[in-house]
C-alpha cells in the first residue's frame, strides 16, 4: 500500500511539474512567433485544467515564483470551481474558500501584480455567487481575514463591525484591494441573466452591497490614494442603488462623502441623477416624514444629501434663475424650518437648515462686498431674510412646564441653537440692514400690545443679538424709538398691572444693557428703562443679568442721571435685603450707583450718599465679628466677604471715566496725606467707616483669602486718585501688607497691592520714604525666614517678594541700596542676620541658582533691572561685591545645570552683566569658567568642554557686548554642549 502512495504522490509531482513546465513555456517569449506550439499548449492545459488533480495544480502554480505561473493558477481555480462546484461537499467549499482568501491575503500583502490579483478576485467572486456557497458575507469576511491575517470563519467573529471596528485596522493597500474585489464582485452580478437574479439570495446581495457602501466611505479616507477613473463605476452602482429601499440610506451616505471629498468624479450625469432623486416623490417622502416628526437615520440622511447638494449648487441655488427642480430644491430647504418640535431638542433638522443658510450667508456677503453690481443679489437676499423668517418661529422659548421635562443637555443644545441663530442674524445684517431691525421691532412692539410673549421674547432676542452691529450708529434709532417711546413700554416699566413672564423679562434685561450707546443718545428713556431694571432684581432668574444692565447704563450714562440718584437709592434700599441681594447683585448695582455719585460736583452730596450706603456695610461687618466670635466661622466668612466686595465696588465705581494719574511732575505739600474734605471734613466719617469695616473684618478675624482680595481691591480704588474717600493714610497699606502671615494665600496679590501703592506715590518717593522702607524690610523678614527655616521655604513668596523689589527699583532704589545695616527694629534673637541690603541680594542670587523656574526668573528680571540703574555710587559698591557670584551663578547655569525653558532668562542677566560690567566681570566669569568640573563632591555635574572651547564662549560673549542674538546663540550652543547633543532641539 505504501508503495501504491509512493507511486500517486510521484505522479502528482510529475503532473506538478508538467504544469508548471507548460505555463513556463506559454508565457516564453521566445515563442511568441509561433502560433502553432502556444494552441498545443493552451489545449494541453485546459486538459490539465479539467482534470481531477487541477486543484492541486492551481493551488501549486499560485505559490511560484512567477508572475505567469501565479496568473494560470488563479485562471485554473476559476475554471475548476465553474465545472465541480456541485461535486463538492460543504467541507470543501470551505475548505477551498479557506486556501483562496490565505493565498489573496498573502499575495495582497507581498504585492502581487493587479493582474493575478484581479484574476483571484474572480475566483473568489466566483465562489460567492454559487448555489449553496457557504460565504454570506463576503466583503466583510475578506476584510476581517485582512485584519486577521489569515483566513477568518465568519461564524468565528459574528458581532465584529466592519466599519468602526475592521476596516480602520487594514492598510492602504488591504483597502484598496477590497475596493478592487467589491468592483470584481458587482460585474459578476451584473453578467448574471435575470432568471439567474431572481433565484439568487436577494438578502445576501443586499448584504455585501450595504458592506461595499461602507468600504467605499472608508475609501474616501485614503483621499488621493484612489484615482478619480477607479470611482466613476463605483459611483454610478450607487447612484442606481438609492431608490432601492434596502440601499438607500448607505447610498446616500456615500454620496454626501463624495460630495464633501471630491465632488470632481460627479458628470452632469451624475448630477442630474441626485437631482433627480432628492425631488422625486420618493425623496421628498423624507422631508413629509420629518415634518411628522420622523427624524429616524433615514431621513436625517437624505437631509445631508439635500443640504450636501445644495452646497454643490449654492450659487447656481440663489443668484440665477432656477428651473423648476432647483425651486423645489430651495422650497425644500425653506420647509425645514416647519419641522414640529424644539430646535436641537426634538427637531434635528432645523440645526442642520440654520448651518446651511449661516454658510451660504458668508458665502454672499462676499459677493455683496466684492460687487460693483448689486442687483442681481436680489433674489438672494430675498431668500436670506426669509430664511430668518423661518428660523424666527423656532426661537420660541419653552415654557416653564415644558421646560420641566429637559434635562442639562437638552437646555444646552437649544441654547446652542439660539446663538447660531444670532450668528446668522449677524451674517445677514450687512446685506438686509435697518430693514432686519424693522422686522423685530415689529414683531415685537405688536406682541408686547397682544401680551405674546413668547413672540415678544424672540423677537427681543434678536434685537438684542443685532446690538452689535447697530448699537454705534444711528441707523437703526427710529425702529428703536417704536419699541422704547411707545405707551406699550411705558406701561411695562412703570406699571405692576402688567405681568411679564420671568424669561421675556430676562431677555428683555439682556437687551437693555446691550444699548448703551443708543442710551447715551436717548437721555430721556434712562429712568424709565432703570426702573424696570430695578424691579427685575427681585426676579430670581433675571436679577443678575439686571445687575449688570444697571451697572453698564449707570456708568455709560452717569453724567444724565445724576437728579434720579435718591430715587435710585431708595430702589437699592429695598433690593439689599431680598433673597437676590447676592454679592455678585449687588456689586454691580452699587458700582452703577456710586458712578452717578461720581458725577455730584460738591464732595459733601457725595459724601452724604456715601455714608447712607456705607452704614449698612459697616452693620454686616459688625455681625461678621460677632458670628465669628461665637464659633459661626464660615456664616461669618461669608458675611464678611459680602461687605468687603460690595465697599470694593463702590470704589470702583467712584473712579471717574478717565482715571486720574498723579503727575510726575507733582512737587505739591511734602505731606503724603495732605488735610482733605475726606479725612479731616464732613467726609471723614465715609473713610472711618471704610477703614472700620477692614479692621474689623483683617484683626482676629478667620483668615480667608477672598477677603484679602476685597481689601487689596478697596485699597488699590484709592491709588489713582488725589483725594476721595478711598484715599487712606500710607500706613493703612503699609500695616495691612505686614500683617498678612508669611505663605499666605493669596500673598501674590497683597505684594501686588503694596508695588501698586509705591507707583501711586512714585511722583514724590521721598514723601512716602518711611512706608517704603518698612515695606522693604517686611520682604526681608521673609527672606531670611525663609533662609533660616528651609522647610517652610514658599516658592510663591520667594516670587513675590522678588517682584515686588524688582518693580520699586526704577523710583525707590536709593532707599533699598542705603539699608547697609540691621533694621531698627531688630530685636535679640535677630542680630545675627546680616544687613538688609546683603540679605536681599543674597536671596536673589540663591533664587538664580536655584530649580524654581517663577523666582529664578524674578530674581533674573531683578538683576536686569539692578545692573540697568544709574551709576549712584551705593549701586556700585554693591555690584563690586555681588559681582563675584552672580558670574559664578550665570556661568554655572548656563553650563547645562539650568532647564532650557530658564536659558533665555539667564541670558538676559549675562547679557547686562558684560555690556554694563565687563571690566568688572570679565575675570570672575573666565575665573568661573575655568572652575567647572571641579565639584568632584557633585556626581551629577554637566559633562565639561575641554579649557580651549570655554575660553572661546567666553570671547565670543564678551565681543557680542551683549548684542542679544549673538550673546543668546552662543550661550545656548554652549549650554547643548555641556548637556549633550540629545538637547540640541529648536525651541
């Protein structure tokens, strides 16, 4: 028996071999010429073909080495598979099918010449088109094979998705491939006969042609990879697929991908075709479905195609005349609008329509700028105003029953709609002008008569959204002289009769605050539109944004308001004590308030209204300390913060329009706190009151940070003005920086305050010198904390001390450079620090060389300025003895020890060290330089330049003479040098 096997598996070798032989002689182009040998051969072929073993032979002739062998052999598979499908079991046809996707797999990945490729795609498509073959789903096996690398069964991976989860696994070449056998597949079926179609598997067809749409979408990815010709035939399968019920929806997808990517593949074939389709009764069943509010993937769909085509045919669509299946077109679109249901909430399409016209909007505007001629625009305006017209109807705010039933996304969704559509309106308005502004005011004078509200909201919504285009100008008064002069709006504001909604009226709010400039213009309306401000803070949903109408109308119009201000008073009396009275509320109001108060020519008016206001505050900060006291701390901080922010307000809004500078040129009283109507007169009482509230709420009071900002910001209202309540003694400020503990938060902003009060006294430092030295002394109490107590060392303090000395330098530097000796103050435990003035230094240079990137850099920005100042001799000498280290530092730093981002900080001080102290520091830099890599006790120092290229860094800065390009190249190739080539990157 076994030589029997033997025998066979000899003669399978031999036939093997005669195959192979044949095919090698068959594509010989030596015998081309002789038509005879070629017939002889194909005829013995297609016997070898039909035989029993022409499986074998084809499956051996697809694994040689030659192109034509590989060709024949997929041509053999073909011809077997036509002539024994039906002698085959279910096993072997899967077995077959499993042979030929691992040899298309194999060579795909190898790649094979489109030639074999194209004849094994037959093959396969073959199989699939046979009675009984066990591949359902072609497309999508082939491609999961591809993932796979190997031939997959389907029933091995049925839940695999071939779009989100297949093809963005396959390469360019694997996609391009299925795009290949998806053409292959579809000619096959296209030569079957229609009795042959009608006995197919219809399912199975719908099948791959839903998975071809899919590949055919992830095709578009590889963008210029695929030519325009290799998608033309595609094209028209799927255009013939869209009113085909099973095919529509993936058609339609892949055509508005087409139109998106490369609308260039469509002819007028093409064109007319979708077309054809979008007005056909079966498109335009979509747009009925969604005006039943049917807004399933199907017709969401053929509305993307819609849209997408009408973007193809903008121009065409709103600048010519139009046939009728472009009206119909347009008539589309414009029906969107009518959709049933909350925009964006219930109605997907309107957000889509609105899209479309905002673009197209654009997309005229740019024709109506650039055209001489404007009457061919006609018709475009025509359909934009209708268009807003449309969209109009669906800004209807819900009410509050319906408002109930949505949640967060639903309300941010539709108010995602409404400002598109105010993106609209402003894309409109330079075409349409005033007569857009016409048809809101309209709209809304004629519902505020008929008590519509939900028209009137809209409507004032859009005039509120159009304020910036015509707020400035005067275009659009008159239409706004009909809403606000009308008897409607006077009764409105004026009268309690009529009930107003909450949310017209925060909408109304809005818009009031919006016109400032048409108010500046309309003196005469303010106190009727005030006191409807007013009365809307007792509204929950509108008191804030009624606080910040009021704030901006009283500030923009103070100078015509000034004989309302008892009424306003009275107004703000009654509001302080309301649930709406928050901190927030009632700063705005009290900043608008105190702007009019600003105005009053006489200080002792002012100072009456002030003092009536302050009382109140004074009363809160009391109870704050009493809650305080009794174990109440965060009632109390919160009391506190509420009293503070609100007398910061008022500050702020006693500043005058323009803010008043001292100038430098004061050399008024050599008193910094001159005898004034506000602390020596009647006002005196409104500062006390002032001062009371900050003592009360900074001395044994729970430290909380949002008070510190409160009293920086009350502080800071008096530092631009000469005189005025906020104006204190120059040690209120001075006491309060000093009290506040060291690591702190919020001591950024307290240095920020104490650099603030040194500029406001910057004219005349002399007069101030006692406050500034305490002011510097304090930071040097902090230094040498910090110095002394390494753990609690503060990045933040250490920045903002640095700062604060860097910005008093330019006015204040003779007092800091005079501090050669102990403060006077200095007690037992303290006569062991060294002198101000080398304590400061000192911490600056230790900051320098330090890894704390804020104060490295505020102790660079501080030796810039030091090394900048006028030649006083006390500067001098304490360059002479910083010198010596501050070389020392740069040139360790910039040897690769600092981080890259530091380099350039770094590079700024050597820069101003050589070109304002070269003599001096030329020794102790090439000193420095000559020192590295001595620190043998640091295992992690920089790898060292050899002598030669560090006295060459060292030339090259000094004859830049800190020029800050070269200086800054030369430091930094130094600086890649002594770190390694792998740091050698831009940036």
């Amino acid at each position: 028996m076994s030589g029997d096997r033997s025998a066979q598996a000899s003669d399978v070798q031999d036939l093997l071999g005669e195959a192979r032989a044949l095919v090698s002689q068959l594509y010989d182009p030596a015998n081309t010429g002789n038509p005879a040998k070629i017939k002889a051969i194909q005829e013995h072929l297609q016997i070898l073909q039909k035989s029993p073993h022409a499986w074998l032979i084809a499956n051996d002739l697809l694994g040689d080495d030659s192109t034509g062998s590989r060709f024949f052999g997929a041509l053999t598979f073909t011809v077997k598979i036509n002539q024994d499908w039906q002698q085959l079991s279910e096993i072997e046809a899967k077995e077959l099918l499993s042979r030929l996707v691992d040899h298309y797999i194999l060579l795909v990945n190898a790649g094979e010449q489109p030639l074999v490729i194209r004849k094994l795609a037959t093959s396969l498509a073959t199989i699939f088109l046979k009675r009984k073959s066990p591949w359902i789903r072609a497309l999508w096996n082939l491609a999961a094979s591809f993932a796979n690398g190997s031939y997959l069964d389907e029933d091995q991976c049925p839940s695999v998705d071939l779009q989100t989860a297949i093809l963005p696994a396959l390469t360019e070449r694997q996609v391009i491939t299925l795009l290949y056998f998806s053409n292959v597949l579809a000619e096959e079926i296209n030569r079957w006969d229609l009795d042959s179609r009608r006995n197919a598997d219809s399912n199975r067809i719908s099948d791959n042609t839903k998975d071809a749409f899919s590949l055919v979408e992830a095709g578009f990815q590889l963008r210029d990879s695929i030519s325009t010709s290799e998608l033309a035939s595609a094209t028209n399968y799927v255009l013939q697929s869209l009113k085909i019920s099973s095919l529509s929806k993936a058609s339609t997808q892949v055509l508005v991908e087409l139109i998106d990517w490369r609308d260039s593949i469509f002819n007028q074939d093409h064109i007319h075709s979708i077309l054809e389709y979008i007005v056909s009764d079966i498109g335009t069943a979509h747009v009925a479905s969604l005006m039943d509010a049917d807004f399933e993937d199907e017709n969401m769909t053929y509305l993307e195609l819609l849209l997408a085509y009408a973007t193809l045919k903008q121009r065409e669509l709103l600048t010519q005349a139009l046939d009728p299946g472009h009206e119909k077109v347009l008539a589309l679109i414009h029906a969107l609008f009518k959709a049933p249901g909350y925009a964006a909430v219930d109605d997907t399409a309107s957000p889509l329509a609105l899209e479309w016209w905002t673009e197209v909007a654009d997309d005229i505007q740019e024709i109506f700028l650039d055209s001489e001629e404007q009457t061919g625009l006609g018709p475009a305006k025509q359909n934009l105003a209708r268009a807003a017209m449309d969209c109009f109807e669906k800004l209807q705010y819900p009410n509050p029953e319906e408002l109930q039933d949505w949640g967060d996304d639903d309300r941010s969704e539709f108010s995602a709609f409404r400002r598109d559509v105010c993106d609209f309106l402003l894309a409109i308005y330079p075409m349409l002008g005033v007569e857009l502004v016409q048809v809101f005011q309209e709209k809304a004078r004629s519902s505020l008569i008929q008590q519509d509200w939900k028209t009137f909201e809209a409507a004032v919504f859009c005039l509120a959204q159009l304020s910036e285009a015509v707020d400035e100008n005067q275009h659009a008064d008159e239409c706004l002289n009909a809403i606000f002069f009308c008897d409607e709006f006077a009764h409105l504001c004026e009268s309690k009769d009529v009930i107003i909604p909450d949310k017209p009226r925060q909408t109304l709010v809005d818009m009031l605050g919006k016109y400032q400039s048409y108010f500046e213009r309309t003196h005469t309306l303010l106190p009727r539109v005030l006191t409807f401000l007013f009365a809307s803070l007792d509204v929950a949903l509108c008191a804030p944004t009624a606080s910040k109408s009021i704030s901006h109308l009283c500030k923009s119009c103070r100078n015509a308001l000034t004989l309302e201000l008892p009424v306003f008073l009275d107004q703000f009396e009654n509001f302080r004590f309301k649930a709406t009275a928050t901190a927030l509320t009632m700063e705005r109001v009290l900043e608008g308030i105190s702007a009019i108060i600003q105005t009053l020519p006489d200080d002792a008016e002012k100072a009456q209204f002030l003092e009536r206001i302050l009382k109140f505050f004074h009363e809160q900060a009391e109870m704050a300390r009493d809650e305080a006291a009794c174990g109440l701390v965060e009632p109390a901080r919160n009391r506190g913060q509420f009293a503070l922010r609100c007398i910061a307000s008022i500050g702020k809004g006693l500043r005058a329009d323009n803010e008043i500078i001292l100038d430098s040129s004061d050399t008024g009283s050599s008193d910094p706190y001159p005898p004034t109507f506000w602390n020596t007169g009647n006002g005196a009482a409104s500062q006390n009151l002032i001062m009371q509230c900050m003592q009360l709420l900074m001395t044994d009071f729970p430290f909380d940070v949002a008070i510190i900002e409160a009293v920086c910001d009350i502080l800071k209202a008096g530092f631009t003005e000469r005189t005025g309540p906020y104006v204190f003694p120059p040690t209120v400020t001075v006491n309060f920086v000093k009290n506040i503990p060291l690591g702190s938060s919020g001591i950024d902003m307290v240095m920020g305050t104490a650099s603030a009060f040194l500029a406001s006294h910057s004219a005349h430092p002399q007069q101030i010198r006692e406050e500034a030295i305490a002011l510097m002394v304090h930071v040097y109490d902090a230094f040498c904390w910090m110095h002394e107590k390494p753990e609690f060392y503060d990045p933040e303090v250490a920045n903002s001390g640095i700062d604060f000395l860097t910005r008093l330098l330019p006015k204040y530097h003779r007092f800091l450079f005079a501090l050669t000796g102990m403060p006077h103050e200095a007690s037992q435990t303290e006569t062991q620090r060294p002198p101000v003035l080398q304590a400061i230094l000192n911490f600056t240079l230790l900051s320098l060389q330090g890894t704390e990137p804020l104060p490295l850099r505020s102790a660079s920005q501080f030796w810039v300025s030091v090394l900048t100042l006028p030649n006083d001799e006390s500067v001098q000498g304490a360059l002479r003895d910083s010198i010596p280290a501050l070389s020392r530092i740069l040139i360790t730093q910039v040897a690769g020890r600092c981080a890259r981002s530091d380099l350039e900080h770094l590079c700024e001080v050597l820069r101003k060290v050589i070109f304002k102290q070269q003599a001096l520091a030329r020794p102790h830099l090439a000193h420095a330089l000559d020192e590295l890599g001595n620190d043998h006790a640091n295992p992690n120092q920089s790898p060292v330049p050899p002598p030669e290229e560090r006295q060459r860094f060292l030339a090259s800065i000094l004859a830049a003479r800190g020029a800050k390009t070269q200086t800054s190249q030369q430091t930094r190739a130094f600086w890649v040098k002594c770190r390694g080539a792998g740091f050698n990157y831009i940036g």
